[in-house]
C-alpha cells in the first residue's frame, strides 16, 4: 500500500486520467482514499438503468462508463486513442444527498497499479450540460482533503496519509462526513465547475 500511496499522484496523472479522460487540474487536489471498497454492492445504484453513460469532469473530458453486467457497478472506458493496453476502471455509485443543484451520489473508484488496490472517493451530479451523441452526462469531482482543519482530522479521524491523500474518516462513514463538512460546496454550481 505504501508504494500505491507514494505513487498516488503519479497514478492519478497518468492512469486514471488516460482512462477517465480528465484534465490533470481536475486530479491534483488531495483526495480521500482506502484500501477497501466502500460502497456496498447492496447500496450500489445505476444512474441511467441499463443505459451506457459519460462520466465527467468538464464538457470535453468525458469517458464512455457502460454498466457491469455482474452487479450494478460500471466500467468507465478508455480512450480509443489509448490503444489495447488500457484496462477499464470500475466505478460505483450510491445515493449520498439532495442538494441545490439536484441529487447527489457517492462514487468509488477503483485504481490498481501492478499489484495494488487503492479506491478514491469521488462525488457524482447529473450534467445535462454534458450530454452528448444521446448520452447522459454526469459530472464526478474529487472531495478534496488538503484543507481539513487538525481539529476535524480529531473528529472524524481521518488521517492525512501524504501530501496528497486522506484516509476514510473511522469515526464515521464517508458519506456521514461528505454530507455533514462538505454540503455547502456540493449546493454550490460554482464548486462544481472547479471554481
């Protein structure tokens, strides 16, 4: 795990971003991440039943995302510029909140490299800006962790792992802490648009 957390970044620069289609600015926040899955299969959703979408993160950085046909999960597609050695991301969604701009879902990321597994906490709105080629479009953001105060670090016990990452709060689930110290930012279009 430590190798995965030093090349975090690195893996977030190179192998999510190909396979998300991204925009580094996008990635370089410091984010949440665990060694373990933390959507359930059970409280994982479709956001388009039985429909390939585009996962986002502006208008023209989107991946093709079709659903896993062995549980309600999706694979998030490279780009067919990215050649054959390119493997799919899993990703999955769950219900997180109502907010002013429209329903909110928890998505997990599942990034491997060589022999590691890591999952990266992301946040999920529906975009229609973002549709395309009769697509939906979904924008996902990356909640970051760089500015959480030492005292909600005690609260929640989330651990600052490097100068990139955060641990999974163990005083509470993720997404009791995303909707009790991030709300504000999810009710505001503006955070979304990365400004």
């Amino acid at each position: 795990m430590q190798r995965l957390k030093s090349g975090l970044k690195s893996g977030l620069n190179s192998g999510l971003k190909r396979v998300l289609a991204v925009s580094a600015l996008a990635l370089l926040p410091a984010c949440f991440m665990s060694e373990t899955p933390f959507i359930s299969p059970d409280d994982a959703v479709r956001l388009d039943e039985a429909s390939v979408i585009l996962v986002c993160s502006a208008e023209d950085d989107c991946a093709r995302t079709v659903p896993n046909r062995g549980n309600k999960g999706y694979f998030m597609m490279p780009p067919e510029d990215e050649g054959e050695d390119e493997e799919p991301v899993a990703v999955r969604f769950a219900p997180l909140m109502e907010t002013a701009v429209g329903p909110v879902w928890l998505t997990e990321i599942r990034m491997v490299e060589d022999d590691e597994t890591a999952y990266v906490v992301g946040v999920t709105r529906r975009a229609p800006e973002f549709d395309t080629d009769g697509l939906k479009g979904f924008d996902v953001e990356l909640p970051w962790c760089g500015d959480v105060s030492e005292e909600e670090r005690e609260t929640w016990g989330i651990e600052k792992l490097d100068s990139y990452t955060c641990s999974l709060p163990s005083e509470a689930s993720i997404a009791d802490y995303l909707r009790a110290a991030h709300k504000a930012y999810f009710d505001d279009p503006e955070w979304w648009n990365g400004d």
